[in-house]
C-alpha cells in the first residue's frame, strides 16, 4: 500500500498547475518497468504534506497524458516523472532516472 496520497486526474482541469508544487507521474499498468519504477519511487516517499501527487494511467488517459507533453513541451515517456512548481516545469525525468530526491532539490 503506498504512503502517497495519489490524485488521479480524469482530464486537465483536475490538475491544478498553480499550487506551489505538484508532482506528475505518467505510468502503464502494463509495462514492468514502469511498475518497478513506480513502486522504488513509492518506496522512497518521505512525507511531503504541501506537495500533490498526480498519477497518470497513460494507457486509460492517453488523452491526458499527450496533452501533459504537449503543454510542457517534452517528450512522452512511461515512466515519467514530472515536477512543477508554480505552473512552470522544474524537473521532467523517466525511467531509470526517476528518483524521490529529485522531488527534494
């Protein structure tokens, strides 16, 4: 059972990109790897009570998750992990590269 309290967003107004900082994290259900990395990512959590954690399920909610790449100008990747502080992206990394401490700098 995760720590994180997962929001999982059915479209774009469900995410609020102004709160000072939000976590976004595109996964497959069906990919192994993103599995893994998900649950290592999980397993790191230190409790962040001002943070929001947004999961994506790219396989459900494509729709989303290609609007997620094209509002931020990057690539979609699964796993992904995206940080965004105050509406602007800060941190955009994916598979073996997705840690916690990248939530900490």
């Amino acid at each position: 059972m995760s720590k994180i309290k997962w929001i999982e967003p059915n479209d774009n107004n469900d995410i609020n990109y102004n709160d000072d900082l939000i976590v976004i994290f595109k996964h497959s259900y069906r990919c192994i790897i993103s599995r893994i990395v998900l649950k290592k990512f999980e397993f790191d959590y230190k409790d962040f009570s001002n943070i929001k954690f947004y999961l994506i399920d790219v396989i459900k909610n494509k729709k989303l998750s290609n609007e997620l790449s094209s509002y931020f100008n990057i690539n979609h990747e699964s796993p992904q992990l995206m940080v965004v502080n105050n509406g602007k992206l800060v941190h955009n990394s994916s598979h073996s590269n997705i840690s916690f401490k990248n939530i900490k700098k």
